[in-house]
C-alpha cells in the first residue's frame, strides 16, 4: 500500500505541478494534496520544508522523497505497472518517452513568452519566430502521434505523454496559438477528462496573483 503526498504549487499557474497530478487523478492512483502557493517576493521559503530542490511538484511515499515532476511520473509507473501510465507496447513506450523527454527538456521560448494561467481571458498573443518554431514542432509531434494512435489520446489512451503536454493544451488555447484542427481535436480530449476539469475548476478558485506569469 503506497502513502502518497503530492506537493504542488498555485493550481492556476503551475505547470510542472499539473502533469503529476493529472496524470495520478486520471489513472486513479490515490493521493494526498499538499498546496503551497508560490511566494517569489521572498524565494519560496516555505519550499524547504519538503523540496530539495526548493521547486514543485514534490512527492512523498513514506520515507522517499521524490522531485521532478517526469521523475515522480516515471516512479508512479513502477509502483502501478497495471495503470498504464506509459504504452504497453516496447515500441511505443519508448517513442512517449522520447515526446515526454523533449518537453521536459524544451520549448523554453514557448514556456517564457505564454506562462499557464488559465485564469487569464482567451486572447491571441503575438509571439516571436522562436514560439512559433514551438508551436511549430509541438504540432508535428500531436499530428504524427494521433495519426498511428487514432487518438483520443497521444497514444491512444491517457499516458504519461498527455500529462506532460497538458499545459501546452492550456497555454494554445488561452493565447490562440494554433487553428490545427488536431490541435482541436486533442485539446478536446484531453479537456473533457474529469480531471482537467477538476483542476480547472480548483484553480479559477484562486485569488493569488503571480505577476510574472501575467503576461
């Protein structure tokens, strides 16, 4: 039996926070919530009581501690193999690992020019050509996995791949970024899980103002 905690930040703002959780909600693993809203006037402190790292997400089972969010999503798939949280076939597997790595890793202009908040009105946002080349390759990758998936999701069903693009999902839609009609269909999919929706819900709730990410 696992004792999950989850650590996370403002649920209007914090991407790194929303791809565990939706991940872990979506796939019913049980967990426990811990929110500490960011702090940047005086570096988060509150941040040292759990984080090594002094970021979010952080999660706990029992004495372990685990940060990084594709980290606590990869330990999520050893403890709960019958989950599904990464494809079940070889093949497969290894090309959402590939997807999932290289947004972890990337679109740095796309995450400093269009920050999540979804509590920001849809408006289209000018950007610059590096967050079009964003938009660009991030749409590429959606199109070529939905085409041998068949979708609703990257591949197929809801995996770790779809935890890690779902703030990309929010930030196409609340800065008008792309008209792909697969853009479309996947943000459709990955929207109308009860999951989105409950943190959706949870995060038009909050009142704090994060000044950096309103942009």
């Amino acid at each position: 039996m696992k004792d999950f905690e989850l650590f996370i930040g403002n649920k209007n703002y914090s991407s790194w926070s929303f791809r565990p959780w939706i991940a872990l909600k979506h796939k019913g693993v049980s967990f426990r919530e811990t929110l500490v809203p960011f702090d940047f006037d005086n570096g988060n402190p509150d941040f040292r009581d759990f984080s090594p790292s002094m970021k979010v997400p952080v999660l706990r089972d029992g004495d372990l501690t685990v940060w990084d969010s594709l980290a606590i999503l990869e330990y999520a798939a050893e403890c709960f193999p019958e989950k599904g949280l990464w494809p079940s076939d070889q093949k497969a597997r290894a090309h959402a690992r590939s997807t999932s790595a290289e947004m972890h890793s990337g679109f740095f202009a796309l995450r400093a020019a269009c920050p999540m908040n979804m509590r920001r009105p849809i408006e289209k946002r000018n950007v610059g050509d590096d967050v079009k080349a964003d938009v660009v390759r991030i749409v590429s990758i959606w199109t070529e996995c939905l085409a041998v998936s068949d979708g609703p999701f990257l591949y197929g069903d809801f995996s770790i791949a779809d935890a890690m693009y779902a703030p990309v999902v929010s930030r196409f839609m609340t800065y008008g970024l792309s008209e792909d009609p697969i853009v479309s269909r996947y943000a459709e999919a990955v929207t109308s899980t009860q999951a989105w929706q409950a943190w959706e819900a949870d995060a038009l709730k909050e009142t704090w103002i994060v000044d950096v990410d309103e942009v």
